[in-house]
C-alpha cells in the first residue's frame, strides 16, 4: 500500500543519488546503497520494515524524514476565508476591452483552432468597463498594488477606450499604487499611443515571434493576409528612436512554431540591436483547449535544449554569458524562483491540504470579458460556463469559486499519494472540458507535471554540484548519507 511507504521521490543526477521527502520538502543526497534500498521499497520489491533497521534509515529517521504521512483531505487552504481573499484582496483585474481583431494568427486562441470563441466584433461599452474598475478597487482595499490590464482581441482597436479607463482608474484610485500593462500585436502603436503609455507608466507586451519568416508564417494581417513583421519591426525602431528609456518597460513574447527554424529565430533575437534593452519570454504555442494536439519538430526542441544547456554553463563559469540565447535566459530565474519562494520548509504535510495548482481563482489573476463576465484568467476558454465565476453587476459566485479552486477533489485518491503534490501546476483549465470540469481530462496532465518538476530537481542539484551558488533562501539539500 502506498500509505504504508515512505512520501518520497528519488532520481539521480551524474554527480550523485538523491531523495525528495514531499512531508519535510526538503532535498537529500545520499548514498547509493540507500537509493537502492529505497527504489526497493518503492517499487514494491521489498517491504519497508525489512530495512528500517539499517544504519542509515535510523539516521534519517531520527532526522524526521521517510515519513509516510499523506494528506487526509484533499481542501483548498483559503477554502474558509475565501470570501474575505475576494472582498479584500483582488489584486489585478484584465479587461477584454475588444473581440475584434486585425490579425489572424493561426495560433490564437480564438482562431478556430481551440474550443473556445472566435474573433467578432464586439466591444465592451465605457459603462462595463467603469464597473470593472470599481470592482477591481472596492475589492482590493488590503492590496497594496493593483493592476488594470487590457486584452483583446488586439486591444489597441479601443484605444480611446483604454484612455478613458486609464484615466477614470487613476481618479478613483487615488492613495493607491495602480500599475496598468498591456498585451498587443504591436501593428497599430503609434507616437500619440506611445507618448500616452509613457506618461502613465504602463508597461507593454508586444507579440514578435524571430525574424521575418518565422513571424510572418503565422501572424497575418486579417485584411490581406500579409505578414506583419515589417510593421513591428518599424513600431519597434519609433520606439527606440523617440523612447530610448521606454523599451525597458516593454517585453517580447515569443510563441515558438517548432516548423519554424530555431537557429534563424535565436539568432535574430541574438544580433538584434533595437530589442537589446526589452525582455524577452518564450513559450510555445498554447495546447489548452486546443482540437488537434501538435508534436513539437524534435530538431527545434533539441536546438533549444542545447541553448538551455550553455545558459547553465555561464551560470558555472564555463561559458561568457553573451553567448547566451535570449529564448532561455530567462529560464535560470524561473527555476531560481521555484527553488526560493515557493518551498516553504515543515516538519511535514498537514492533514488537510490541496495540490498547489489551483490559484485563488479571482483574486490573482481576475480577468473580465466584454459583457463583464468574470474568470479566473485570460487563459479560460470564454465558451466554458464552468470557468463564469461572476459578473460586474452581482460581484462573485462563491461556489463557483470555491468549486474549480478545488479541482484536487475530483481526484483526491491519486493527489494524495503524487510526490508532486507540493508542486503541481494543473488549475482547472486542465480540467475544464467545456462542459464541466473532467476527472480524466486532469489526470491526462500529471505524467508532464511530474517529469518536468523532476528535471527541474536534477537541473538545479546539478548546478550546485558543480559550485553554482544560488543563496541563502534556496531549498535545502542536505548531505545526509555519504555511502
């Protein structure tokens, strides 16, 4: 039985054997002949009691690890004060302010491509848009910062909209710190535009794929299908000329085609001197929701791979950080983050607890479509009527909240005894079906979970393996067992 066995997961790195004990969170490196004691166990080759005895096991015990402790009740930990997070604690709301699109990229969420809406033409109304602003600051008055973020379709199609919004946020949110962001397709910025996101400080995503090929290949004009590219790249320069200082609050988000050339793209983003002072965030291209699953071209995954592999080399001193590729750069600090912020350090899991996927639907991330519907995030198909947990008019539906807040229940049994638990990353978009939240659909994501949180244990060991000094706040890795 699993309950009957130690809470913990063992993997190997070329420089040594170790052991994560999901109850203390910590990590162990240990001896071989222990690992394979443990493996043992694990995979139901031999009972525990038959090596609790062992020198080493004694020692480990005494040290509070191996235990088997699960948690008894799969429940979110704010399942009690939820209402209290949403009346006081909304932190950013996004507006859709637009349906209406003047691209058609053949990757967007709303291309037909996903189940989720497509691009219409219909705008969210001034009055809307007020509610939501007043929302966002009657539901946030424990918030220190809050954040008005504007979505579309291309949002930059409302611009006098944004303006007023702007404006009206400001005014109301007098005495608080307000930030305001961005997301567009970058074909429509202008000087006005531009000089008006200066003096309000917001900050801009610009959608910008690599070079002229790899852009144009999926992001088209919706006009006459022509590519893009040449209009970015031009948007981009008035920027740099005329705002040297501004491109620090831009970034570039990069969806990655795996058709497309890796080489070509990296080295664009590599030689290219007019976004040398932006950052830069790659993904590839979205799989929620989608009708057809792609597989990533196994040459651009390995390319990419390898430039993963050199980042970490600079972090050792092997390789001069200007040979590393923008496209990971950003990797090292993900990682870093995950190893500091997030591992919090207990003598062992508590009886009730929820798998850590699942926000605190709303109050992080709360985003309003053009009628004013409200959803956990931007990432939510629109045409999931699971994933409405509220409208400006009436506020929030607690137990629609609560309800995909807790989506660990619909399989409590396997949450329970998954090493991963601590560090699941499944919310319920990888649940939601459209026509409710699935069981199945869920445990589909978990074999992906628990190999890249693996890798992500096997990356960070090795790098201090090999002296990377991360500080003082990372997780621990213990040296228990030298044999």
């Amino acid at each position: 039985m699993n309950s009957d066995k130690p809470f913990i997961h063992l993997f190997q790195t070329p420089g040594g054997y170790y052991l994560f004990d999901v109850n203390t969170n910590y990590i162990l490196k240990i001896g071989r002949r222990i690992y394979e004691k443990l493996w043992g166990v694990l995979k139901d080759k031999q009972d525990f009691a038959n090596i609790e005895q062992d020198k080493d096991i004694i020692y480990l015990r005494n040290n509070g690890f191996l235990l088997n402790k699960r948690v008894s009740e799969i429940s979110h930990p704010v399942n009690d004060t939820l209402k209290y997070y949403l009346d006081r604690k909304v932190g950013m709301a996004t507006l859709q302010v637009t349906r209406n699109c003047n691209l058609r990229c053949s990757y967007c969420a709303y291309s037909g491509k996903y189940f989720n809406r497509i691009h219409e033409n219909k705008t969210m109304t001034f009055e809307t848009a007020k509610k939501a602003i007043e929302f966002l600051i009657n539901h946030s008055t424990e918030s220190e910062r809050i954040n008005l973020g504007f979505y579309g379709g291309e949002p930059l199609l409302e611009f006098d909209l944004i303006r007023k919004c702007i404006e009206y946020a400001e005014e109301m949110a007098e005495g608080k710190n307000i930030s305001f962001t961005m997301t567009t397709n970058g074909t429509l910025l202008t000087e006005e535009i531009v000089d008006y996101f200066v003096k309000h400080n917001l900050v801009l995503t610009v959608s910008l794929d690599g070079d002229k090929k790899a852009h144009d290949k999926n992001r088209k004009f919706s006009a006459n299908g022509k590519g893009t590219f040449d209009v970015i790249i031009k948007n981009i320069e008035m920027i740099k000329l005329k705002y040297p200082d501004y491109m620090k609050n831009m970034l570039i988000n990069i969806v990655m085609d795996t058709e497309n050339d890796f080489e070509c793209i990296n080295q664009f983003f590599f030689n290219s001197e007019i976004l040398n002072d932006t950052i830069m965030m790659s993904t590839y291209v979205n799989e929620n929701y989608i009708k057809d699953s792609n597989i990533p071209e196994e040459d651009f995954v390995l390319k990419r791979q390898y430039e993963t592999f050199k980042m970490y080399l600079s972090k050792i001193k092997r390789l001069d950080e200007k040979y590393v590729s923008k496209l990971v750069s950003g990797q090292y600090y993900v990682l870093k983050a995950k190893m500091q912020d997030d591992w919090e350090k207990i003598k062992e899991l508590p009886d009730k607890a929820h798998p850590s996927g699942p926000c605190i639907a709303g109050a992080q991330r709360l985003f309003i479509d053009v009628d004013g519907n409200m959803l956990p995030c931007e990432k939510c198909s629109e045409t999931s009527d699971v994933m409405k947990i509220g409208h400006v008019d009436y506020g929030f539906d607690i137990d629609r909240v609560r309800n995909i807040m807790n989506i660990g229940q619909l399989s409590k049994e396997n949450c329970k005894n998954c090493w991963a638990f601590r560090r699941c990353q499944l919310c319920a978009v990888s649940a939601d079906n459209i026509t409710g939240l699935s069981k199945e659909k869920k445990l589909s994501g978990c074999t992906g979970v628990k190999l890249a949180l693996e890798n992500e244990l096997k990356d960070y060991c090795v790098l201090r393996e090999l002296g990377h000094n991360f500080d003082e706040n990372n997780i621990p890795v213990l040296d228990m067992v030298s044999i």
